[in-house]
C-alpha cells in the first residue's frame, strides 16, 4: 500500500497527483494492490490548483468512510456523497440540490456535531426565516431533507451515529378546496366544456389527485378485468401513491366507446392533444357559475372522499381507493385488484355518486357530453346513463350536445 511521500506534491488518502512523461496533463494516481501496478485516471486539466480541486472532489464523493464519529465528520462531504449517490437520481432531485445547500451556506465546513449543536440548529432555522426568507413549510422541507441525509450515511455506516435533529413544527393546513355537493358537481358538468368534463367525471369515478386524471392514458383501463391502474406502467411509485381502482360500471360504456373513436393516447384530451392543466378553464368556469374561489380541482376528491364515509364505506377501502397506503405493496396485495369483492362498496358508493348528479342533468345530456356519438340525434334519448331514476330527469329546456 503506498504511503505519503514528500516527493508527492498533493496525495489524498491513497491517491495523488501525478504527470506521465511529456505530458503536461495531471492524473489521480493509485496503487492497484491486485494487479501490483501503478494507475492513472487523466484529470482533464494541466492547472495544478484545478487538478487539485478536482481529485478533491472525486476523493469526497468516493471516499466511503467508516463508522466516523460526529466531531470528525465533515457535513459538506456527507452532503456531496448523498447527493451523487442518491439525491441526483430522484425525481425531487432539485428540492434537494436547494436544501442541502441552504445547509452548507449556513454551516459551511462544520463537522456534523458543530451543525447539529442545539444553538446552532435554532440559530440555522433563523437564517432560513429571517435571512432566507422561507415559510414553515419550506422551512421543515429544508431540515427534513438534511436529516434524511444524515440518515442515509448513518444506514452505509459512514458515521457512528445520528445527532438529533429538531424540526419546526407546522400546522395543519386546510384541504386544497372544500368538498362539493351534488347539485354543484351537476352545474359545473352542465356549463363545462368537453375536456373539463370529462376531467370532472374521471375525477369522481377515480378518486384521484389531479395529476393522475391528467396523466390517464387509454391503455392503463382495464376493460377486461374492469381495473383502473391509476399509476403507469414504468413509473416509479411515490409517496403520493397512485393505486389500482375498480372500474365503475357506469363508466364503462362511455370508455369503450371513447376508446373506440379518439385518436389521442390520453382520455382527458383537446382537439386531440393532451390536457396538461385546467386551471384557467376550471377558473373561467367557477365564474360563470358564480361560484367561490374555495371552489378548486382537488376538491372533487374531498368531495368523493366525504361522500364514501357518508356511504359507510370501511374506512380501510377508503384508504385503498384514495391511495393512502404505503408504496411498499406486497406480493399478494399486487393480485388483491382481481378480487370480485376489491372495493366493491366504493366503487358502489361512486357509481350511487354519478346517478345521483345524472338525475339533475337534462335528458341526453349526458351521453352527448361524454361522447358526441357521432352527433345522431335519433340516439340522444338511447345514450349512456350513471344509472338512477331516468323519469326525474328535467326535460324543460333543449339539449346541447358538446364537441371535443
């Protein structure tokens, strides 16, 4: 194993500088104990400084340490190592590239037990208050994040153990948007345009957060087995889980026709384009109908949520149907979806939901709002139906029928 050597000009461990013979380029050098040869790796610089800097940087991102103690642990460089390791290669890789460095612009190159000392804890919650000027939550985002890095080397066996960590308290904050009655649901899908409707409709029938209704394809319904996979296939799963629902019968008619004449990938879709947002058209709508601001997108699964308590629901299917549940989904949970009885009283109660708003609509409405069916007029008292008493449907005033 090499030693240091005071004709090496800069050695890090068991790695130094060094140059090949007529080249001015500067190489991290090692000793390979397997093959009892000397190795280079070029640096991609002849500056001596930057060439330093540079082998710097490697050593801390690839030099695992072990079991090192709090006072001797350096936070900037557990920092890089959870970075390059893990944090580069989620999907909020940029909330924790912004969080560890509002840590390092406080701490600088403070050990972890310099960091973590309780004045010093209050005193970086300051900075992030007062000269940052982040709210609570980012606040508590900020230092979880930290913590998680922390966690993480403690877990490789980096450090010896783990500091404690003090995290701001956060309240509560209220549901995105109130819960809807039905007669509301059934004036917004009557002054709605095609794709927000559809929108709407997709939203009760799953349960769903907005981005899952969205993001719904064609090919993640299963007509077969009647199965809503509300999560794509290849798409990592996150804590907002996106689980696999039960079709509502109700709903299957419409899909399969829709399916049949729609050229485009995704169900809720503009002139054949996909919809990434409706928060202008759902804006444009609320104030038509003269409806309150607390009026939002996400309160259409407050609304289901409350709706399927209402029902008496298990509260255990109503964790399932909403996704609030843990990713780590066992073997035999995976074929659960195939089970006849899998969310049969939600899916119930969603199809009971539907009927009821069906039966404040005006005849053929429904059907010609969902599918133009081919604008046959002679079929407008034949469409597709939630279900519910038909007879109570109010018949006062025309139909219009609504193209996409």
């Amino acid at each position: 194993m090499p030693r240091y050597t005071n004709d090496r000009e800069f050695q890090l461990g068991d790695y130094w500088l060094s140059k090949r013979s007529g080249s001015e380029a500067w190489y991290r050098t090692w000793f390979d104990p397997e093959s009892r040869q000397t190795r280079r790796a070029s640096l991609g610089t002849a500056d001596f400084e930057q060439a330093k800097k540079v082998l710097t940087d490697w050593f801390v991102l690839n030099h695992t340490k072990k079991d090192e103690q709090p006072t001797e642990a350096i936070l900037a460089e557990l920092f890089a190592r959870y970075f390059e390791h893990y944090g580069s290669g989620v999907r909020s890789h940029g909330n924790i590239e912004r969080a560890l460095r509002y840590w390092l612009e406080f701490h600088g190159t403070a050990t972890l037990s310099e960091a973590c000392a309780m004045p010093r804890q209050q005193a970086f919650q300051k900075y992030l208050r007062v000269d940052r000027k982040l709210g609570s939550n980012t606040i508590r985002q900020t230092l979880t994040i930290g913590k998680a890095a922390i966690n993480w080397a403690w877990k490789r066996g980096e450090i010896a153990s783990v500091p404690y960590i003090e995290l701001v308290k956060v309240p509560t904050p209220p549901p995105k948007g109130r819960p809807l009655e039905i007669d509301e649901v059934a004036r917004m899908l009557a002054g709605a345009d095609y794709h927000l409707q559809v929108f709407i409709v997709l939203m009760i029938a799953t349960t769903g957060r907005n981005k899952a209704v969205l993001d719904l394809r064609f090919d993640q319904i299963d007509l077969a087995n009647d199965l809503i996979h509300l999560n794509p296939e290849g798409r990592e799963q996150t804590l907002k889980f996106r689980p696999t629902i039960k079709l509502p019968p109700s709903l299957k008619p419409w899909l399969q026709e829709f399916r049949n004449v729609s050229s485009a990938e995704t169900i809720v879709q503009f002139r054949g384009a996909p919809v990434s947002s409706i928060r202008t058209t759902w804006r444009t709508l609320r104030k038509s109908l003269k409806l309150d601001d607390s009026v939002q997108p996400y309160g259409l699964r407050h609304t289901m949520a409350r709706w399927l308590r209402k029902s008496s629901v298990p509260a255990w299917e109503v964790a399932a149907q909403l996704g609030h549940k843990t990713p780590d989904v066992s073997t035999t949970e995976i074929y659960a979806p195939f089970d006849p009885s899998y969310l049969f009283k939600s899916t119930a109660a969603i199809d009971d939901f539907l009927s009821r708003v069906a039966c404040q609509l005006r005849a053929g409405s429904m059907s010609e709002f969902l599918i133009e069916r081919l604008k046959d007029e002679q079929k407008q008292g034949d469409g597709w139906w939630f279900g519910g008493d038909l007879n109570s449907r109010p018949r006062d005033y025309e139909s219009r029928a609504l193209t996409s």
